[in-house]
C-alpha cells in the first residue's frame, strides 16, 4: 500500500465477504457498482438473490430473493435495473474491432452526447499473456463510431481559458504489443471542438510498467473532478495518477496484491472505489497535505535537471504543462531572464513566453512581463492581438503598465481584472460618468462618491455636475447628501456649477428641501441677481425662506421680487419708491396684489417722492384697477396733488364708459389745464353729459387761445350772444367769422344781433353778412336789422351791399310786399319785381320802376297784349310815371315803347 507520505491514501471500506457474501460470486458477472452509492451483488446459489449495499451502511445489505441475468444499481436512487426477457433499447452496431470481445465497461459522457464501448480480447500469439483492448467511440449527434485500441476510458468536462464553455474530453489508456515492443500510454483529446472558441489541445504520456509487470493491463478508469486527476487502474493492482490538463504524470504505486476487476467514482472525495477479487472495497483518496508538495517535488526537479543540461525549450514546455502551474511563477521567469543570450538565437525568456502562450493563457504575472517587453520595443498591436486572444490574463498591474500607451486598452483590461476602483477612475478621466454608476451597479462595487466626485471637479466642473445629477437619479437615493454635494461645489466658488445642480435635484419642489431652495436663491442673489431673478420668475420653488429672499433681493437690487415677498407694508413702502428700477409694467400688476388702502397708500408715497416721475406710472395703475380702487378714490388722490395731468391721462381711459356729468367737467377742466386744447374741443364737441353752463363758465374764465371748445358748448346749447359777446370783447373777431362762416350760418343773426348791442362797427358787420351771403337765415337777420334800423327799413335795404337782394326781397314779399320792391329794384330783379307788383297791386311803383329801367325788354314784357295786367300798369304809366320823371331819356324810352306797342292812340 501507499506510503503515509503518498499523495493518494487507500483504505478498505468494506470485505464483502463480511456481510456473508459468497467469494464465488465477488466477479465481474455478478458485482456491479455503478457510483459510490451502492454495490449490487448477484448471487445464485443456495439460492437466486440480489444483495443491495447501500455504501453509507454497509453492514445493513439488503437481500431479495430475485432471477436475474444481470442487476444494475441505479447511481443516484434506491432503483435497481434487472436483466430479463425484454428486449433493451438499442444506441448502435458494435464495431469488428469488437467483434469476439468481452465488454468490460460502457459509459457517456455528461452530455449524452458521446458513448464508449471497451472490450478485450485473448493476445497476439507471440504474446498471448498480453490482453488486447479495443474501444468503440460512438457519436450522438452524428451516429458515426470510431474504432481504437484501448483498455480503459472516461469522459471528462473541463473549461478551457477563454471559453465560457465547458469542453468534453475523453481520456483513454492502451497497452498494445508490436513486434515484440511494448507501448503503454495515455491520451487525453477533445470531442466535438467549438467552432470559434479556443480549443483543447490534445495530450499524451507513458503508462511506465515495471519489468514484473509485464503482462499487466488497465482495466478501469476514472477521473476526479474535484481535483482534475486522472486514475487508471490496472488488472494486477497498480494504480497511474496524471494531470487531467497536462497529461502529466503524478503518483504510481501497486494498491492491491489482489487482481481488480471492478472501480467507481468516489465524486464526494475526488476519488475511487476498486473491488478486488478477494472482496476487498477499496477507496482511494487524494491526501491534500502532500498532493502538491510531491507532485511539485518531482516536476521542479525534473525542470532543473533540463535547465542544467540548457533544454530551456524541454523546460519551458514542461513548465508550461506544469500540474496546476506550479512551475509557472516569477522564479522560473527570472530563471529564464537570468539566461544570458546568444548572438542570432531567440531569447530564453521569449522562449518560454511563446511555448506558454501556444499552450493557452498566460497568467497574471507572465502577462504583466511579456507585456512589460512588448511595451519597451512599442509594439501595443502584439498586446490587442493576444487580448483579442484572451491569451493574457488582466490585472489591475497590468492595466496601469498599458495605461502609459493606451487608455482604452488599459480600461479594456482594468474591467477583465475587475479592478473596479481603476475602472471607475479611467471612465472619470473619460467623463463617462453614466457608466461608471452602471458598471458599479453590474459589479456590485460601491465608489467612494465623494472622493470621485472632489476628483471630477479639480479637472471638469460641468462634469461634477451630470456626474452629481447621476447619482441623485440613483435607486435607493443619492449616495452623497445634496448639502454636501452642494457645499462641496460652493466650497471652490463653482457658484453655476451648484446652482444647476440643484435646480436639477430640486424640481419636485419638496418641503423637506425649503433649506436648499433658500439655499440655491441665496447665493444667486449675492452674485448672480439676475439668475437668481429667473429662478423666481419660473416660479419652481415655494417652501423657501420667503422673508430672507425678500431681503436680499431688495439688496440685489430686484425690487419686484423683493415687493412680491415681503409682507408687511412698511417693507413694500420702503421699496416700492425705487421706480427708477422697476419695470413699469411689473409695478402695475404688483399693485394689483395689494389691497385697496394699501394700494392708494402706496400711490400716495409714490406721488410724494416723485411726483413727475412717478406719475404716469400711477396713471397707469388707476386706469388698471379703477374698479376695485374707486374711480372717486383716484380723482380725490389726483387733486390732492393738483395733478391735471393725471386727472387727464386717468379720466380720458374712464371717460367712454361713464355718463357721470362731473367726471366729464373734471376731464375738460384737466384738458383745458394741461393744454390738450384739441382734446377739449373734442369733447365738447362729441359729450352729451357735461353740465353745459358750468362748462361755458369754466372756458370763458379759462380764456383758452383757441376759442374752439367754447364755441362747441355755446352752440350746441343755446349760448350764441354769451358767446357772440365773449369773443367780441376778448377780440376774437375771427373766431366770430368762423362760427358764422363755417360752423353756424343758421345763428348769424344771433351773432349780428348781439354784436349790434355791443355796438360793433358798422363795417364788421357789414362785411360779416357779406361774408355768408345766401346762407343767412332772413328772417331772424331782418329782425335784427328791424330793431337796429329805428323802423326805417327801406333806408338799410337801399344803403346795405352786402345782402342778397333776390333771397331778401323773397322773404319781404309775404310780410311787406312794397319793402321786397325795394329789394328787388336794388338787385334789378325785373321778373321778381313784376310779379310782387302784379300779386299785390302795386301799379305805381311796378310802372316808375319799368319807367326809370329803361329797358326794351322789360317794356315789350309788359306791355304785351298777353299780360292782364296791361292796361292798369299802362295808366299808372301815363297817370303817375310819366309826370313824375325828370328825365327826358326815360320818358322818350317810354314813347318808343308805346309805339313799338302800337299803344300811340
């Protein structure tokens, strides 16, 4: 048996002769023990029965008096499978090879994929001793076999580096006799390689047996995946122990002088069970004290006796398939650096590197190195190259040497090493800050936020800010308190930087958050009013300290918002004076927040300070809310100051929609006042509401330039004579001939009548009734005319040029038809004169006035055989006429008119 030393320690479990087992039946035929659960024992005699060990009591079997030509355990519960007259299912055609062949053992592999089949057959005839083994691999998926000579096999999964799939390996052990030379080995290959995926390079290794053991042979397999070992029992007790990787040779000693027939995985242990023909169950184990200081022993001793004779390409490759790598470390590395190199031959070292890296991956360490030379000689593509490969394994050293020629490389690698913290600082560099809060969160690795974040300011301000905005849109919350945050943004005078920040986190305007929303107005205010003027006017914020912010906005110079938050009047008093740096129009809608008396108070103070230069402003502010401040109220404010000007600009707003007699006084008063002349001539041309004489009053007393206005009053409301008067006393004549000529013909004799009281020249007068002509009204003129003439009409008729004696003499026939002849015979109105004459009798004067014409016509006319009143006119002609003429010229036309009548008798 094994030494105490020895890596594999054997013990008896069980003798299965000492729970009554017949050594007769303890046979390959009639053992079965299909995992390290429980062994089946066949029996035919006394009579026919199964026994049952159940492994964990192995002293309690179970005996059940059963027929059978076969009896399997089932390798993970209590089912036991019998050989009997039903047919099995059948995977595929044996092989010729085993053709003729006792089958020893059958197996797949964990996929199902892949059978085996192993059977042996008698010798060569030279050597008959000599078993020969002969193996069938059977495809699944392909339904192909694949004949080998073998004695013993067992699949295995094993992860190749750079896969992130398991690979199946078949390892297989042979001892074939050719020509009288023996062959022992081992193989270990890969089935079904991944297309695209690194693959496992296929192994081999002697099967040394010692010269006594000539015609021995493996009969059994197994492999621990525990420890990745590779058992192969043989026929005569000897057990071989290799490196599943590497192939490599470990442990070989005898464990039983007994033949063993039968073996199963130990899998709990990383071990075997072996039954030998003496009932012996035997369980080997892998001691793990000893196991790598006596496998290490035998490969570094192996490894320096190649070093010492410079096989440094047998050394490099034996410390490439090294068990477990315990050759590869900085000592065999050094071990090559130290080797001096020749001229025209590849260095040791590089020697080793590139046997490692056609083996598969290198570790930590060789990485580190190789890439430490490549990085010397600049050639960062053969790095990408063997990343790309996975052929280096990435660490956080490896990282920082790459770093010095490549960033992006280096980030690639940091990841690979999860050297998180390094991660997180490369994607900082970059401002990829979204990622680092997404790879922390992959990874599971929680940053040192503040650290990070003070790290980010120092080179990128408006970087710290998304990266603080990340974190606060973090699950669970900000891992940085937003104060914090904040004062760490404050604390190097990043007065944008926190303010953005925080409006950002601020948004949902929260109770809890009214300190940093105070917080965020307050250092806008000291140095950037105006931001901090449009974060009020966005009005996000409503649980902030509104008395601290009214205070330093007044002192910012922001006076709107300072009048917006405060709350008592003093305050708004004191504020509200500053118009000359407050908007017009802001002012205006703030009064409309303030209550009546506070708002008239207001005013007030406003009128007080600046009476000119706040006036329109409260003009305004009247207009605007009349309604709630009294539009009696606003004028009494007005007067209280004698401002007209506002009284104007406020009531000419009100004016359309009122019928208030007064108000439309005070609005003509404070036109009049503040010269707006045209404005009161309006008005007292369009008003129906003014009190009439109070305004004719107030306009004479006010003795405006432009007489207009009082012209519109006095005419559409009866005041012709007072205003007749006015102007002929104030010398406004010309306004006399205005009203008469343009405005008012109708009144002309109004005007003339009272001009004739206020005894106006005779020629003014005179030229005024000149002046209108036909549009004079006649009878109100004659009137006047009547009453200024003493009763002597016909002399004014007679003397005045300036009337139209056609339209007089009109209007004189149906009142005095002999004054109308006057005004006829002055304008030579032969037909008018004729026919007042004829109406009314009057053949006298109508025959002086044909007497003294003198005109052919006018005789032929009426003297006309046709005309009735012919012969009356003819006598007064002859009777009256005639004798009174003095003038033969008319009396000679009168002759030849009579003759040319044939009136001569």
């Amino acid at each position: 048996m094994a030494a105490a030393n020895a890596p594999i320690t054997m013990k008896e479990a069980l003798t299965l002769t000492s729970i009554g087992i017949n050594p007769q039946f303890i046979t390959f035929t009639n053992v079965t023990m299909e995992s390290d659960k429980y062994i089946c024992v066949r029996e035919t005699a006394p009579q026919n029965s199964v026994v049952i060990i159940d492994m964990n009591m192995p002293m309690q079997p179970l005996r059940r008096p059963i027929t059978a030509d076969s009896a399997l355990m089932n390798p993970n519960s209590r089912i036991l499978a019998l050989k009997g007259d039903s047919e099995p299912v059948k995977m595929f055609d044996r092989t010729a090879n085993l053709a003729n062949n006792q089958i020893i053992n059958y197996k797949c592999d964990p996929s199902e994929k892949w059978l085996v089949l192993i059977g042996i057959a008698p010798g060569s005839p030279e050597r008959p001793q000599l078993v020969k083994g002969n193996m069938q691999l059977f495809s699944v998926d392909q339904q192909r076999s694949q004949a080998l000579e073998a004695h013993a096999a067992s699949f295995a999964s094993f992860r190749v580096p750079g896969n992130d799939k398991d690979s199946i390996l078949i390892s297989f052990a042979t001892k074939s006799s050719n020509a009288g030379q023996i062959t022992s080995k081992l193989h270990v290959i890969e089935l079904g390689a991944q297309p695209g995926k690194p693959s496992f390079t296929k192994k081999q290794a002697d099967l040394f047996f010692p010269p006594d053991f000539g015609d021995d042979f493996p009969v059994a397999m197994q492999i621990s995946h525990k420890y990745s070992l590779i058992y192969v029992i043989t026929k005569l007790g000897l057990l071989f122990v290799y490196d599943l990787e590497t192939a490599t040779a470990v442990y070989r000693n005898r464990i039983s002088p007994d033949p063993i027939f039968l073996t199963s995985e130990a899998s709990s242990v990383g071990g075997f069970y072996a039954i030998n023909r003496r009932g012996q169950v035997l369980l080997a184990t892998v001691n793990d004290a000893t196991i790598v200081p006596f496998v290490s022993g035998q490969v570094v001793q192996r490894f320096q006796e190649l070093f010492a004779q410079t096989k440094y390409k047998e050394a490099a490759e034996l410390a490439a398939e090294s068990p477990q790598g315990i050759l590869r470390t900085p000592d065999t590395v050094a071990k090559f650096q130290s080797v001096p190199v020749q001229a025209g031959q590849t260095p040791p070292l590089l020697q080793y590197f590139g046997t490692l890296l056609t083996k598969g991956k290198l570790n930590a360490f060789e990485s580190l190195e190789l890439s430490r030379l490549v990085v010397n000689q600049n050639k960062k593509n053969l790095l990408e190259n063997w990343l790309a490969e996975d052929k280096l394994e990435c660490s956080e050293e490896l990282g920082d040497l790459v770093k010095t020629v490549d960033n992006d490389l280096a980030l690639k690698i940091y990841i690979k090493a999860r050297a998180t913290p390094k991660v997180v600082a490369a994607f900082a560099e970059r401002r990829e800050f979204d990622k680092i809060l997404i790879y922390s969160k992959q990874v599971g690795y929680t940053p040192d936020y503040l650290f990070l974040l003070q790290t980010i300011l120092r080179s990128d301000p408006q970087g710290a800010v998304n990266f603080a905005l990340m974190m606060s849109q973090m699950e669970g919350g900000c891992p940085v308190d937003y104060n914090t945050i904040t004062d760490l943004f404050l604390q190097r005078n990043m007065i944008r930087e926190a303010t953005a920040f925080l409006l950002d986190v601020l948004k949902p305007n929260l109770p809890e958050h009214a300190h940093l929303q105070t917080k965020v107005l307050e250092i806008n205010l000291v140095t950037f009013p105006n931001v901090a003027d449009a974060i009020l006017a966005n009005g996000m914020f409503s649980h902030y300290d509104r008395p601290r912010i009214a205070q330093l906005c007044e002192k910012a110079g922001l006076y709107v918002r300072a009048l917006q938050h405060y709350s008592e009047l003093p305050d708004i008093k004191r504020v509200i004076v500053n118009t000359h740096a407050i908007e017009p129009q802001a002012l205006v809608e703030f009064f409309g927040s303030l209550s009546k008396e506070w708002a008239l108070e207001c005013m007030k103070d406003l009128l007080l300070v600046n009476l000119r230069g706040n006036l329109q402003i409260i003009v305004q502010v009247a207009k605007e809310y009349c309604e709630q401040l009294g539009v009696e109220a606003c004028i009494k404010l007005f007067e209280q100051f004698k401002s007209y000007e506002g009284l104007y600009f406020f009531l000419g707003s009100y004016l359309s929609s009122s019928e208030d007699p007064e108000i439309h006084f005070k609005y003509i008063e404070a036109a009049a006042k503040t010269g707006q002349i045209k404005e009161v001539e309006r008005v007292t041309r369009e008003s129906n509401f003014y009190d009439p004489e109070k305004t004719k009053n107030f306009l004479m007393e006010a003795k405006l330039p432009d007489a207009r206005p009082l012209i519109n009053v006095c005419d559409r409301f009866g005041f012709v004579p007072d205003l007749t008067h006015y102007l002929y006393s104030n010398n406004m004549l010309r306004y006399i001939e205005g009203y008469v000529q343009k405005v008012n013909p109708g009144n002309a004799p109004l005007v003339v009548g009272q001009l004739l009281d206020d005894e106006c020249p005779e020629d003014f007068i005179k030229g005024l009734i000149l002046s209108v002509r036909s549009l004079l009204p006649v009878e109100p003129l004659w009137r006047s005319v009547k009453k200024d003439s003493n009763n002597n009409p016909e002399h004014f008729l007679t003397t005045n040029p300036y009337y139209d004696p056609r339209v007089v003499g009109k209007y004189c026939e149906k009142r005095d038809p002999t004054l109308a002849v006057v005004a006829y015979r002055k304008g030579t109105c032969d037909d008018e004169l004729i026919n007042v004459t004829n109406k009314n009798s009057l053949f006298k004067l109508q025959a002086r006035y044909v007497v003294e014409r003198m005109d052919g016509d006018l005789w032929a006319k009426v003297l006309d055989p046709e005309n009735e009143f012919r012969r009356l006119l003819i006598d007064q002609v002859v009777s009256t006429a005639l004798p009174e003429s003095k003038s033969p010229e008319q009396v000679s036309a009168a002759v030849k008119a009579f003759m040319t009548a044939d009136l001569t008798n």
